[in-house]
C-alpha cells in the first residue's frame, strides 16, 4: 500500500516537473522602460477581496484610474496569504512592472524582503511608515475624519446615544473612533457613545449581528467603520429608522440618502493617481513617505443627506475650517 | 436513589446552575459598586427580549446545518463538508432569489446546490471509498473559490444589492405579547419552519422504519447487510438529504437577520460550529438544537456586552462562545459516541 | 468513532517484493490529466488561455531554483503540521486543532523573538524554536486531557479551540505586543535581528525550519516503524482496550501523542514567523492547518509520503500565485483549479480506483 502511495505520489511529482519542462522558458520582460517611454506597467497587490464595497475595491479602482487617466498597463493579486506575498511581489518585479503598490500595513514585512533585490522598481506600501531607496509611504491623518463625523453625530442625536460599529481594534480605526467621542462630546455633553468590534472587515452576517445590538440598545445614530458589511449595515439601520454615517473609504451617501447624514472619505484612489502621476513626471522619490488628509484635500466629509439642518453642516464646516487655519486641535495619527 | 437522580442530565444540569446563581449572588454583595454596575448591565441584557432573539437568528442556520449534518453522520459518514454545503446554499439562495425575485425560489435552489454538493461528497465517500475527511477539506476549498468565481462574474457592478428576503412575521396576538412576542414570535417564516423541523427528524429518525434502518447503517453495516439493506444506497440518501438541508442552511443564513446579501466566504467557518454541535447534541436532533442555541446565545451574549461599552478586549469577547460550548461539552456532555461504523466505507460483497 | 477510521485507513505494512506498478502509476497520472483538461475547459471558457495558465503554474511552482524554493518552503508548515495530524491519528484520534496549534507557536515564537535582545542568536533561535514548539504542544494537550478525563469528543474541541487561538493571537497583535512602529498597525514587534532563521542557500526561501521539517520526517518514520513508542501508539490507535489489556498505558501514551502533534504543529507556526514573516499579524496562516489534514490524509500517514503531499500542495499554492501574476487569471479561478487538483488527486488514491487500476492490469500482482 505505502509503495502503491509512494509510486502515485512520484508520478505527481514527475509530472509536475514534465510540464516544467515542456513550459516555455519564461521570457523576461525588460526591467526599465526605454528612454523616452511615456508608458509605465503598474501592479498592485492586497491581501482582501477587490470586491468589498471598500478599502480594496478603492485600491483597484485607484488602479484602474491610473490605467484611464495615464494609458499605464495594469495587473492585480487580490486575497494574497502572508505566506505568499513576497512569492507575488516578486513575481510582478520579475515581470518588469516598473511600480508596486501594495495594498495595506501588511505587506511591510516582504516588502523589506523583496526590494532590495529589484532597485529599478518603485514599491509604494499604502498606510504604512517604510524605510528603503526604492519604497514609498503613505498614510492617512487617522482622526481627522473622526472628529467631525463625531461633531455631526452629537448634533443630530435626539437621545444622546450613539453606537459605533467598526471592524477592528487598528490603530488607523481607533484613532477615529477615539475622536469621535471628542467630537460628540464637544458639541454635546450628554453623548454617549460606545464602540462594538465585528473582529472582521467583511464577514457581513456578524457586522449585521453587533448593528442590531447597537440598534437594541436604542441608539438614534450609527457610525459604521467597515468593508463589506457596512452596505447591509446601513441597510438595516435604515429600515430601523435610525441615522447613519458612512464611508471610511467611499462616500455611502448614495447607499441610503434618507438615512445617511454625510461620511468620512478617505480618497484611495486619488492618493493612487497622484503617486502614479508623480511617478511618470519622475519626481517620485524613493524612500519618502506622503502623509495626507484634509489640507491635501485626500480626506474630507462627504455629501450630506438633504434631511440635515443647515446649521449641523455649517457648524461641522466651520470646524473644519477651523482646523484646517491651526485654531482646532485633536490628536491624529501621522 | 440520590445517585440515579443526579445521573439525570437535566437534574445535574438545573443544579449546576443554581449553585452558579448563588456564588455569583454572594460574589455580588460582597463586591464593590463597579462590578455591581456591570453586573446590573448583563442582567439588562440578559433580561431584554431582544437577547433571545438575536441567540435565535445566530442559532437558526446552524441548526438546520447540524440536523443536516446529523443525517449523514447517523449513516456512518462524517459530513464535515456542511461548510462547502452552507457557502454554496447562501451564495444560490441569494443569486437566485435576486433574479427570480422570490425568496422561496432562492431556498429551493439552495436546497438543490446543496444535494449537488452532496452528490459529489456521496461519490467519493461512499462510491469510491475515499477518505471522507479529505473530501470534506476538498469541497470547502472548492465551495469557497467557486461561489467567490461565480459571484464576481454574476455581480460586476459595483453597488450593493440586496435581495428579496423572507419578511417577518405578524401573528395577530402572539407577536404583541409582551415579552414573548418580540422574543418569539416576530421572526422570518424560515425560522419556524426549522424549528418545526427538530421533532419532525426525531420522529423519522427514532419512530420511522426508515429511521431505523438509517441508524442501523451508521451503527453496523454488516448487520444491516446480511438483513438485506442496501448499506451503499441508504448512505447515498442520507447525504443527499443531508447536502439539501444544509444547502438551505445557507439560504436561513443570508436572510436571519434580514441582511439578504453575499459576500465571499459568507460562511465564515460557521459550518464547523454546526459540525460541533452535531457531536456535542450527542446525535440526536434535540441535543444538536441544543448546542446551536447555547451557542447563539454566547454570541448574542459577547455582541451585547460590547455594545453596553464593557471594558474587556473585544477579541476575548469573541472567543466567548467557543468557550462556553467548550465549557459545556466538558460539564454535561461526557461521552458522546457517535455511530460506531462513522467513518468507515462500507465494502459490499463482490464489489471489493 | 475515530479509533473506526484509524482501523480502516491505517496504513498496511509494505511488501518487499517491488514490481513496476503500470497501472498505479497511470491512475493517478490520468486523472491529474483529466483535471487538467478540465481546468483548462473551465479557463477557456473564463476567457483566458489555457495554456499560458499551465505554463505559469509549472514556472511559478518548480520552474527555477527561486520558485522550487518558494515552493519547498511552502512545504515546510505544511509538513510539520501534516506529520503532527498523521502521528494523532495513529493514536487514534483526529487532531482537527492544527490552525491552533500553529497560531500558538506563531505566538510563542515571537514572544521570545520579539524580546530579550543581547542573548547570543543561535540560542534566541532556540529558544524561541523551543517556545513554539511546547506552546503548540500544550495547546493539543488539553482536548487531549479532555478527552482522556471527560471522554469529550477531541475533534470539538479541536475545533473550537481553533477559534480561541485565533482571536488570542488578534488580542496580542492589537494589544500587548503590537509594533511600535508601522503608525502602530495591528502587528506584533517584529523578530529582533539576529533571531531570523538562517538560509541553507543564498537568494532563496530555503531556512532553517526546512531542516526542523526534514528531520521531523526522518525521526516519525523511525519512530513508527522501529521503537516501541512508535509500537504502542498504533496499538493504543487500533484498539484501546486491548492496549490496556497488555500493560500500556494508554492514556500517558496517547496524551503524548497528541503532544507531539501539537508540537510539530507549533514548530510550524515558528518556521513560518522565524523563516518567512518575520512579525506576527493577525490571520497569519489562516489556512495552513486545514491543508494539512489532506496533506496528512493524501500521504497516507506515512511519514515520506506525508512529505511528497505537502510538496504537492505546496506546488499548486507557489503556482497559483504565478497563474494570477502571469497569466493574469482571477484569483478565484486559480484557487478553482488547484482544488480540481486536489479532488483528482483524492480520487486517484481512493481504495475503489486503486482496485480498479489493478484489474486494468489484468494481474493480481501482491505487493
């Protein structure tokens, strides 16, 4: 029995390396791209589904901007394991895609692995603080959106309470959801807000589970930091009459516009464009980082429902403006 | 006599809880006003009709899974694809009730992916006589890539769509009752039908003759053989209406709560608890209910707890009702034995 | 009920006498062809090319010494958790628990990694080696008590502690021990210099952990085949009565075997941390542990064997990530196709096929 495995366990092998050697060599692509080319390949790779209603849907549709509005060529690896990722990274270097983005703090790791080896390729790691001639970050200013979504919640609150919904216990979460509590306490001193984590971006039948809880506890306003089961969320806080505020990557205005008072933005695909931009003019420098919000116009408040009084929007506004001219300070996370 | 009354499950399980009740008493008026604050919270929680609810909607899919799967493992073959079976189900159930507009539609082809799913288990199990556990792992990894194919070619658009679900309830006076009726009798149609189900599988599986032959396979093949059963063809049904059932769990999954969505991997790897609680309810419909149902209300437990703003990480939360279930298999639920032939293909004279 | 399975699968003793097995050769051979076909039928009709995808996946999985080291590496977890999963199952039980096991030697690992700087590194290495490897072990070790003290079912509690480790391993990543650096996100400390596993060869993936792997292959076979430990756990496997019968202790030896798997499994987990990620995050190796049972079940238990099937699921994983980057077909098609494979696989190795080839051979040839 042991020799009827081993002989068909050989065979698999063997014809494993047969079809190794009936392959075609691969043929390397050239690794920079001839003077004077005004075309780049651009690749990018995450380690969650393109498909999440969220940060990485934002990530390939930053991609495919860059594809619309430079003429690049560009390719993905989606859902990525750890135990993979400096496999796909550097397989797209090898390939001769001249930028990498990699989707995410996770990546920080492999990145320090793989590019050293490829010096002609720019890696940009999106959320995250790098070092390396040839890796770029970027971050968002984690906590701006917070305070103001904050500030919106505690002047639209009838009952004071406001429940938080948010994926995770991260740092680029909880710096929002600390300030949210500032924000809604500044404007509103009876706010009481409280945080429930799903433990999980995407997984929408429990984002759905700690929804009704907040809902049970008779909040009036959600907040809902999330992937994939943010849509339902807000779904379900529609049909239970209760405000939301959305967004944390796109806008959810248009997911419920009698429902949803405005939401955090975080513009993904922006900050890809730029990068990509800069990368074609040349005066992407490797080793630096981009840390962006709202004085660079990459984080902002989205579209508010036409239910909201005009003095909620003008107050958040102000505030904002506030900020923006060094007379308002919270803490955010560079 | 005292010792044969407190061999009694029921008996040990009833005293057991309340010594609890009263050390946790005293452990009250003994502590300080801040553990008496939160305490004050949980028994809110506890006490709110939306609690038992909210442990019924978590329960109600993996129940309809366990009985699924309790079909085929009383047959003598471990179903430990329920998590395959479910994914599929949920991902059909909401694609087709998208398209056909009925929710009804969406459940019976549930139903059918998973008796598909189940035909393919059937094959290498029982046909082949591959290993069952391996074909298990196989079709989980095959559900999860195939559903999450599928649905990106089903669904390029980019917004959220839900689908037609089953709407809740309205009994004319159970549901205004004051605390039964949001507890009980508020839910989705689904929810009852399942419930419906637990003495309907009693009574085919210990009051029918089928019943009987079922668990005869499952516990001795070649007994069941030499009396003329067809060993190989009761374990194709039992899979079959096992992969139906459990197809279906999925379908209850997508519209427990109302959310009537899909999202890869919407499973999540609730088809293992619901294999758990298969072996925990002791193979037997009542117990497997009640394991989903303890497990429910652990979970409705930990969300609750997190939205009352309790100070603990809320990732030890999240283990809570892993724990609880592993608690209670150690404390009431020693020596579950399965079908004594679980696991093993039976090999019919000649065939070999 | 698992004593019933181990019965029925545990591996035959191996006849001396070799002859060229044709026909077991050709099954298995064919119905990777078939799946193959198949495949390609199913990426034809995705609208992609058939061909460019299989190329990728023999280039992505065997196709030079960087991705053959890709490959081997990947191999690593998987056979030490695959062995861990087959030693249990001679002791008649089914260790469902090695994601577990494996996040809790990830987290062991990393906590002597991550800290104590100024031991000298060979000793750090293997200290935290060490720390992975017991972690693992405990973790096994109480559904093993369990079930020895409660009669609670191991393949529940397996399960739910799966479950447990993960989450403990998010509280630690988010709390405890998350990284300083990185604008804090939810990563442990990184493994201090100096503690990362060696490369066996410059510029590839071959570490440490590959020797660890190897020699734990080498040490079960002999074990099994030639001690009397080895001899114990398959007679307290098949049948634990009689074990009891003829003077074995059987619970010692089976809390032992379920030590050592759990142990393999959290070795696993140290390879992965120390060879490869260099950091722990939540969802490290979500579904390493899971493979393993087929790893484990696909090789028949038999230690070598175990090691062929885990190269073998090693090659589909290293090559799928080629097909996406190459051949640019969508991750979920890839993952289709590797389970084509796997199914293939399972049922060329099913006792009916395997009946079947040897008719095809028209001989009843002992083996």
């Amino acid at each position: 029995m042991k020799l009827i495995n081993a002989c068909r366990l050989l065979a698999m092998v063997s014809l494993t390396v047969a079809a190794v050697g009936c392959a075609p060599a691969a043929t390397p692509a050239p690794a920079a791209p001839t003077e004077g080319a005004k075309t780049f390949r651009v690749a990018m790779v995450t380690s969650g589904p393109t498909n999440d209603h969220g940060w990485h849907q934002n990530a390939l549709e930053g991609l495919q901007s860059i594809n619309k509005e430079l003429g690049y060529e560009i390719a993905y690896s989606e859902s990525v394991e750890s135990a993979q990722q400096q496999n796909t990274l550097r397989q797209y270097a090898q390939q001769g895609y001249n930028l990498i983005f990699c989707h995410g703090y996770e990546w920080g790791e492999a990145l320090k692995a793989v590019a050293p080896d490829f010096p002609d390729v720019m890696f940009v790691q999106i959320n995250a603080t790098t070092e390396g001639a040839n890796i770029v970050g970027t971050n968002f200013k984690f906590g701006e959106l917070g305070y103001f979504a904050g500030m919106a919640a505690g002047l639209m609150t009838k009952n004071g309470k406001i429940g938080i919904v948010a994926a995770q216990d991260a740092p680029q979460v909880t710096a929002d959801s600390d300030t949210i509590q500032l924000g809604a306490k500044a404007v509103n001193a009876n706010a009481d807000v409280n945080v429930s984590f799903v433990g999980s971006w995407d997984d929408i039948v429990k984002g759905q589970q700690v929804t009704q809880a907040q809902i049970d506890r008779g909040v009036d306003i959600l907040i809902i930091i999330g992937d994939a089961f943010a849509p339902p969320a807000i779904e379900l806080a529609k049909s239970n009459g209760i405000m939301v505020i959305g967004g944390w990557s796109g806008d959810a205005h248009d997911l419920a516009p009698e429902t949803v008072i405005t939401s955090g933005v975080q513009d993904v695909p922006g900050v890809y464009l730029s990068i990509a931009r800069q990368f074609g003019d040349g005066t992407l420098k490797g080793g630096s980082s981009f840390v962006s919000g709202f004085a660079e116009n990459t984080q902002k408040m989205g579209v508010w429902g036409d239910f909201v009084p005009a003095e909620v929007k003008d107050q958040v506004n102000q505030a904002i403006a506030d900020y923006l001219a060094g007379k308002l300070d919270f803490p955010v996370l560079k | 006599m005292v010792r044969a009354w407190w061999s009694r499950g029921w008996v040990r399980t009833t005293a057991i809880l309340m010594a609890a009740l009263v050390v946790f008493w005293i452990v009250l008026e003994l502590a300080g006003e801040e553990t008496r604050n939160i305490a004050n919270g949980i028994f809110t929680i506890l006490a709110a009709p939306e609690f038992v609810k909210a442990a019924l909607i978590a329960a109600i899919p993996l129940l309809l899974a366990a009985l699924g799967g309790l079909i085929s493992e009383l047959s003598g073959v471990l179903n430990m694809a329920l998590e395959a079976m479910m994914l599929v189900g949920a991902f059909v159930a909401y694609t087709v009730a998208d398209h056909s507009g009925s929710p009804w539609i969406g459940l019976l082809a549930a139903g059918l992916s998973g008796l598909a799913l189940g035909l393919v288990h059937a094959v290498f199990t029982v046909t082949l006589r591959a290993n069952q556990v391996v074909s298990a792992v196989a079709l989980n990894l095959f559900a999860v890539a195939a559903t999450a194919l599928a649905f990106r070619v089903l669904y390029i658009h980019k917004t959220f769509q839900p689908a037609p679900g089953f709407e809740a309830l309205h009994f004319p006076v159970l549901s205004d009752l004051p605390y039964l009726g949001v507890a009980l009798f508020q839910h989705n149609i689904l929810i009852y039908l399942a419930l419906l189900l637990i003495p309907v599988m009693w009574f085919i599986l210990y009051r029918t003759s089928w019943g009987l032959t079922l668990r005869s396979v499952g516990e001795h093949p070649m007994a069941a053989n030499t009396v003329g059963i067809k060993v190989n063809r009761v374990r194709y049904i039992a899979i079959l209406l096992s992969g139906t059932l459990v197809g279906m769990s999925g379908s209850a999954l997508v519209s427990a709560s109302g959310i009537n969505a899909f999202q890869e991997n919407l499973s999540a790897g609730r088809g293992f608890i619901a294999f758990a609680a298969v072996i925990f309810g002791r193979y037997d419909p009542i117990g497997a209910f009640l394991g989903t149902i303890l497990f429910g209300l652990g979970d409705a437990l930990q969300i609750r707890l997190q939205a009352y703003g309790v100070e603990v990480p809320y990732q030890l939360l999240l283990m809570l009702p892993y724990v609880i279930t592993l608690l209670a298999l150690v404390v009431f639920m020693r020596n579950a034995r399965g079908p004594a032939a679980s696991g093993t293909p039976f090999v019919e004279e000649g065939a070999g | 009920m698992a004593e019933d399975i181990s019965q029925n699968l545990a591996p035959l003793k191996p006849k001396a006498r070799f002859s060229l097995p044709i026909a077991n050769v050709a099954m298995p051979l064919l119905s990777i062809v078939v799946a193959a076909l198949a495949g390609a039928v199913i990426i034809l009709l995705m609208g992609y090319d058939p061909l460019k995808a299989y190329a990728a996946l023999a280039q992505g999985s065997f196709g030079n010494l960087m991705q053959t080291s890709e490959t081997v590496k990947t191999a690593v977890p998987l056979l030490l958790c695959g062995l861990g999963i087959a030693f249990a199952f001679q002791s008649g039980a089914f260790n469902i628990g090695a994601v577990g096991q494996m996040y809790m030697g990830g987290l062991a690992a990393i906590l002597v990694a991550g800290q104590f700087a100024g031991l000298p590194g060979w000793l750090h290495m293997l200290l935290a080696t060490l720390a992975a490897f017991v972690a693992g072990g405990l973790w096994a070790l109480l559904p093993a008590f369990l079930k020895v003290r409660y009669a609670s079912n191991e393949i529940i509690s397996t399960i739910l502690l799966n479950y447990v480790a993960i989450y403990l391993v998010d509280y630690m990543v988010a709390g405890p021990i998350k990284s300083g650096g990185y604008g804090g996100a939810p990563t442990s400390w990184p493994v201090l210099a100096g503690v990362m596993y060696p490369k066996l060869v410059p510029q590839t993936q071959l570490h440490l952990g590959l020797i660890f792997a190897l020699s734990a292959m080498v040490i079960l076979f002999f074990v099994m085949r030639y001690t009397t430990l080895g001899q114990r756990v398959r007679i307290v496997g098949q049948n634990r009565v009689a074990a009891t019968h003829a003077g074995i202790r059987a619970d010692r030896v089976f809390l032992l075997a379920f030590f050592l798997s759990g142990s393999l499994a959290g070795l696993a987990g140290a390879a992965e941390i120390l060879g490869y990620q260099a950091r722990l995050i939540s969802g490290f190796a979500p579904s390493t542990g899971y493979d393993a049972i087929a790893v484990a079940l696909l090789g028949g238990h038999a230690p070598f064997l175990v090691g062929l099937s885990a190269l073998f699921f090693a090659g589909l994983q290293t090559g799928a990530v080629a097909m996406e980057a190459i051949a640019k077909l969508p991750a979920q098609l890839v993952d289709l196709i590797r389970v084509l494979a796997i199914l293939a696989v399972l049922a060329a190795s099913s006792p009916r096929i395997v009946e079947f080839a040897r008719k095809l051979q028209g001989e009843d040839r002992k083996w």
